[in-house]
C-alpha cells in the first residue's frame, strides 16, 4: 500500500518538476507577491495632500496650518485663493482634504475672553471617493483642530488643563506597524492560493487528457490515489510556508511572539484542510477549465470572508456565521494571534477545533468524490 | 492582411464564447456576480469597539465618566472585571478591543483640580482599528471633560467650530466608494477567460489547426482581442446595471464614456495577457498568472481601500504598472464626480499606451512562435 501511494506521489512531483514554468511559478511568484506588497503597505495612509484656503492669513492661521502639516496623516501641498480652485483639485483627485480658515479667524479667537465671543468656523472638505482616506484625513484634521481649539481655550482660561490624563498603552503591536499586521496575513494567503490551486487541478488534469483511465487499470484503491494526490500538495504548501515564514522574520523583521512550534503544526494543519477542498473541487470538476473557475470563485469568497481585508467583527451577523466554515479565516486568526499577540493553544483551540473538523469533513467528501469520478 | 479573415477569426471566437455556458458566465455575467459578493463585504462601516473596564474608584463621578464613553453606539461596555489579571485574557482572545482603568482616587482628583491618569490599554494588533480607537477615546473623554470643568460660558469652551464636508460621497458611505472601485477587479474576469482561450488552443491543438489555415498571426491575435474586449462589454455593463440598481450607487458621469474607458482597460489587460500567453503552455499557469499578476496585488495596490502609496518611487512604479490602478480611478470619477474625460486624460492615456505597446510586444512574439 505504501508502496503503492509512493508511486502516486513521485509520479505527482515529476510532473511537477517537468513544467518549468508553473514551478518556478509557484516557488518564486509567492516570495516576489510577498516583497511586493510588503513595500506597498508599509505607510499605511500617511501624508495625505492638503489645500488650504486661508482667508485670514494671520500668525493664529498660519500656527493652525503648521499644527495640521505636523501630523502623520496630512500634508499641505497647495495654498489656494478662492473655492474654485479647491473645486478644481478634489475634482482632479491632485488633494484629498481641502481646508478653510475664514477671514477674521485670528481677530474673533482673541477676542475670545470677552462677552460677545463668537465661536470661529473651520470648514473641512474631503474626497469622498475612498471613504478609508476620507474618514482618516478627516479625523486627523478635526484632531489637530480640537487640540488647537482646547490649547486656546485653556490658555484664556475657559478651561482647566489636563483634567483628565488620559494615557493609552498599546499592547501587541505597540508601533502600530501596519507591515507586523499585515504580513502574517499576506503569508497565509499566499500559501492558500497556492495549496488550493496545486491541489484542484490534479485530478481534472488527468481526466482532460485521458490519463485517469490508464490510472484506474492499475490497482490503485481510492484511498491511495487520493492520498498520493493530496500529499505532494501538502509538502509543496509547507515548503511555501517554511520559505516565507523565513522570509518575514528575517527580511521584514515581523514579531514571532508564540511558539513557532504551534504555528508549524497549524499551519500543517491548515494546509492538510486546503489540499481537501482542493481534492473535492478538481474531482467535480470534468475539465481543467471548469477546476479553475471553482478555484476562482472559491478564493474569492474566501478572501473576502478570511478577515484578510476586513475584520470579521466588523461583518453583518449571517456573514460572520459564514466566514466560521472558512478555515483561511481560522488561520488567519492563529497566524496574527501566535506571531503578535504571542497566544497558545488556550486562546486559539476553537479555530485549531475548527480547522480539523473542516479538514476531516473535506478529506471525507474528497475520497467520496474520487471514488465516484473514477468508477 | 485580410479584413475578412479577421471578422472571421472574430465570429469564431465571439460563437466560442456564446456556446459554452461557462465561458458565456465568466465573461458576461462573473463581473456582476462577483461585485455582489465582494462589494457586500467590503462596504464596512465604521466599527463598533468593545470595552472591558476595571473601574477601582466605584464614585459617582467614575460612573458619570464611564456613561458618557458609552453613551452613543461607539463603544459597547461589554465586560465589567475586578482585577488587571483579567484584563489581558479578554484582550489574548480578542474578545474586547479596548480596556480602561479608572484609578483609586479618581473623583477625588478630578475634585481637587488635580490630573486624575486614566489608562486605556488597546489591542495594536491591527493598527487602523488601533488608531482609531484611540481617537475615539480620547475624543470622548475630552468631551467629558469639557462638559464638567469649562468655568466660562459653554459654547465659548470650544472656540473653533469644525465644519466637515465629505463630497462626492456626501454621507461617506463605503458602498458608494467601494462598489465603483471593485468594478476594476472584477472587469479582469474577461481577461481571465481571455487567457484560458489563448492557452487552451496550445494545450488541445486546435492552434496548429488554425495555423494551417491563411489566417495570419496578426489576424488571429487581434480577431480575439477584439472578440474579449467586445463580449466584455456587456460585463461592463451588467456589472454598471448591479451597482445602480442594486446597491444604488449614483452613476454621476456619461455611459458612452464608461464604456469607452472600459473597452481602454480591457485593452490593456488583454494585450498584456497576449504577451504572457505566448510563453505559457498550459491553462493551470495562465490562470496562476492572472490570479498573481492581476488579480490579487489589485486588492492592495490599485488604491481601493488605502489610497496608492506615494511613499517610495518603486512603490509609486508597482502600483502604476498594474492597469486596475487607473481603472479604479476613472470608475471612481465617472461615477462619482462626474466629470468629462478632461479630467481623466493621464489615466486614459496611460491603458491606452499599455494595451498598444504590449499588443506590439505579443504580436512580434508571436510571429517568432508560429514561424
């Protein structure tokens, strides 16, 4: 028997080894995917362009304008005369946030100490087009304004300072690094791409071009051939992870706060659940064409209910029931879990439970599936 | 050349794609079936954080405090516990976002005119809803305060009034920013089948057919670009019809224009496609390449939910090489701004220069190909 599944596997890898370019594909295009984008988010959304109409132009609007370049998210680029040409940079995308400082700003908030004080109106215009740049650049703006807003009250005595001393300590990820957060994820789904699509096109493959019947004259039994499919895949998806865990710790310096033990048995874990699901897609499958339109919209829904690029939590009820049966969501969760938050099998039993009842119910639908396609 | 040979490769291809179901799915109908689903998830809107609190003054004031943190939706109080040990487990599971510890002494501080700490310990792990915690919090308590220690005049407390205006997208709505956006990743499906055609003649044999016909390369590569960039005009157009009638995203700008530009995008990421095609022998390698090369980077890069990084010239370069960035953008203008292709000239341009140059590149390999 084991001779037999040992066949089916070294028959797998040479057929692998033999199409050069789909191999260096797979080895070389996930670490390539992976520098790039992790170059890509390392900013985040910082330094966003800012035009400021200032009506006033005093030394209180000109300190406002400082305050406002000073933070992270914004960056005065353009100083306009009228809201036309506000207009014509938001439209033109060339500015995100458009700021007005009205015409007598100084004057009224010195004035501020005497009876007739009137409150000063700031006007904020953002690109709503990207809703994410939009609320960030707003928030920031309306931050520094508040804090420049409460440092004039307290310096005319309107309010006692610092009341409140409100300390904030963040835990986990204390740089708030977007990379540390991202590149987990980006790990895990760059094995998951690869692991689904290694293993769906097996099967298909064989049958287009005929080969499955000559398989099924030798004495195979399901079980073999099913495993001597699934194996290859497995040991192709841990080596992508064994190659790109390195890469983010060394190269991108990502924490690796949990036992990296743990991680590699979960991460084993969640490859075996993949190449399952793999098995059964390319054995409904009757063409290599039909196996690839079910990988594609499989990695689909899965990518978008993984929490990859939005948080489960902040998903609708009946979505979140869904994205429970998605096991790239379970890993995604260990991966960020065990690499920052340093959590052990405690915190994480339910998505490890998960995980290896959605494998051994995909195992189990897959050598039904075999069976059936090749009788 | 042959005008005729080439309407005929062009009928061929377009009667491919008519008669076989899947195919007729993946370039007609997957758009605006996929634009469902995605835009479903990724129309977020702003999240709800949940709070632990280890209160250890137990004063009135502290009560006071704590009602007005949670008063609105923002922050939900979800865990009331005794001790810092049982803090960091909820935070360990994820189970709350945010813990806040009031110190012994708080009123009395606060009372004397003395700065009373409060600490708020934050889950850093994902840093935007990190930061945006902490800005709602500290927002709050600020508001608190002004409400209990201004000495003048209430409304004079806060000098500066701040106005904001989001336009475009006037309630901000993620839907209305999303949906048009998405559009440029789910318009790569043609492509996709695009891809499989050019491979899967290769793969069957049915080239070696057609090159024994008087069809020349040149006639055969533009007869199915064209027959794509044309069936996936209608996709561009189911999936236009999902986000308006749907999800009733306003469609500000000109429908002859949004097809034209989509016909510029398909364009670009078809002839990119060609050249990609002559070297790959097999469907599995074209389907890992569009999902790798196109597909999946578009998620990050082409400005959908973080704007295009502008940090680095080589960050700034893998975002503009990718034809999805443009596409986003003008997507984005029509529908949103309304504005005339004068306002999107650069990117217009930019698919335009893409589509030819590489259509140029694919045809020359591929006459080294065939010959």
């Amino acid at each position: 028997m084991f001779v037999r599944i040992w066949n089916v596997i070294i028959k797998e890898l040479i057929q692998f080894a033999r199409d050069r370019l789909l191999t260096g594909f797979i080895l070389l295009a996930p670490v390539l995917q992976l520098l790039l984008m992790a170059q890509n988010v390392e900013r985040g959304i910082s330094e966003q362009p800012v035009a400021i109409l200032d009506l006033d132009r005093s030394r209180l609007s000109r300190q406002l304008i400082v305050d406002l370049d000073n933070s992270d998210e914004l960056q005065v680029q353009f100083y306009v005369d009228n809201y036309e040409q506000i207009h014509e940079l938001l439209d033109g995308g060339d500015a995100r946030l458009a700021v007005v400082i009205p015409a007598g700003f100084a004057e009224r908030l010195l004035a501020v100490r005497q009876a007739a004080a009137r409150q000063v109106q700031v006007q904020l215009f953002a690109d709503g087009t990207n809703t994410m740049a939009a609320s960030v650049t707003l928030s920031a703006a309306g931050n520094v304004l508040s804090r420049f807003s409460a440092d004039l009250a307290v310096s005319s005595g309107l309010m006692v300072p610092e009341i409140i001393d409100f300390r904030t300590n963040i835990r986990f990820n204390p740089t708030m690094d977007i990379r540390d957060y991202t590149i987990p994820a980006q790990l895990g789904f760059i094995i998951y791409q690869v692991t689904l699509a290694v293993a769906a096109l097996g099967l298909a493959r064989e049958r287009e071009l005929g080969t499955l019947e000559q398989l099924m004259v030798t004495p195979l039994r399901h079980f073999e051939l099913t495993l001597g499919k699934g194996l290859p895949a497995i040991a192709i998806g841990g080596l992508n992870f064994g190659v790109m865990w390195i890469i983010s710790l060394t190269v991108f310096d990502t924490p690796m706060n949990g036992s990296p033990l743990l991680l590699i048995a979960l991460s084993l874990l969640f490859i075996t659940t993949q190449v399952g699901w793999g098995l059964v897609l390319s054995a409904i499958s009757r063409t290599q064409q039909q196996a690839i339109l079910f990988v594609f919209i499989q990695a689909m829904v899965d990518v978008a209910f993984s929490g990859f690029l939005v948080p489960v939590k902040n998903m609708p009820e009946a979505l979140q029931m869904i994205a429970r049966f998605v096991p790239l969501q379970h890993y995604l969760a260990i991966l960020r879990s065990v690499m920052l938050k340093g959590a052990g099998l405690e915190e994480l039993w339910r998505n490890a439970a998960a995980l290896a009842i959605l494998g051994i119910v995909m195992w189990g639908l897959g050598l039904r599936a075999v069976a059936r396609q090749v009788d | 050349m042959s005008l005729r040979r080439l309407f005929a490769v062009m009928r061929k291809e377009v009667l491919h794609i008519v008669r076989d179901p899947r195919n007729l799915f993946l370039v007609t109908v997957s758009p605006a079936f996929l634009l469902v689903l995605l835009s479903y998830v990724f129309s977020f809107e702003i999240k709800q954080f949940s709070l632990v609190v280890l209160d250890l003054d137990r004063t009135s004031l502290s009560r006071r405090y704590l009602a007005s943190l949670t008063s609105n939706q923002d922050l939900n109080l979800t865990h009331t516990v005794t001790g810092y040990d049982a803090i960091d487990p909820l935070l360990l599971e994820g189970t709350v976002d945010v813990a806040l510890v009031i110190p012994p002494g708080f009123a009395a501080e606060v009372r004397g005119g003395q700065a009373a700490q409060v600490q708020a310990i934050i889950d850093g792990t994902d840093p935007f809803a990190g930061s945006q915690a902490i800005n709602l919090l500290s927002s709050l308590s600020a508001a608190f305060v002004a409400g209990t220690a201004t000495t003048g005049p209430v409304m004079a407390s806060q000098p500066v009034e701040v106005l904001t205006q989001a336009w475009y997208n006037a309630g901000l709505l993620s839907l209305h920013g999303m949906v048009p956006g998405l559009l440029a990743i789910v318009l790569i499906m043609p492509t996709l089948a695009l891809a499989l055609a050019l491979t899967r003649e290769k793969e069957t044999g049915t080239l070696e057919g057609l090159m024994a016909t008087p069809v020349l390369g040149f006639e055969y590569v533009v007869g199915k670009v064209a027959a794509y960039i044309i069936t996936g005009q209608v996709s561009a157009l189911l999936a236009l019809l999902v986000a308006v009638l749907w999800f009733e995203v306003p469609f500000r700008g000109n429908l002859a224009l949004y097809l034209l530009l989509a016909a510029d995008y398909f364009l670009a990421c078809m002839a990119a496609v060609v050249v990609v095609a002559n070297y790959v022998k097999s469907q599995q390698t074209a389907m890992f390449i569009v999902l790798l090369v196109f597909i999946v980077p578009s998620f990050f890069l082409a400005g959908l939910i973080t704007p295009v990084s502008t940090g680095s010239p080589f960050s700034v370069l893998t975002s503009y090489v990718l034809p999805s960035t443009h596409f986003v953008e003008i997507s984005r203008v029509i529908f949103l701004k309304g504005l005339g292709l004068a306002q999107m000239v650069q990117p217009a341009l930019i698919l335009l220069g893409m589509g030819l140059v590489a259509l140029a590149l694919g045809l020359l390999s591929f006459k080294k190909r065939v010959g």
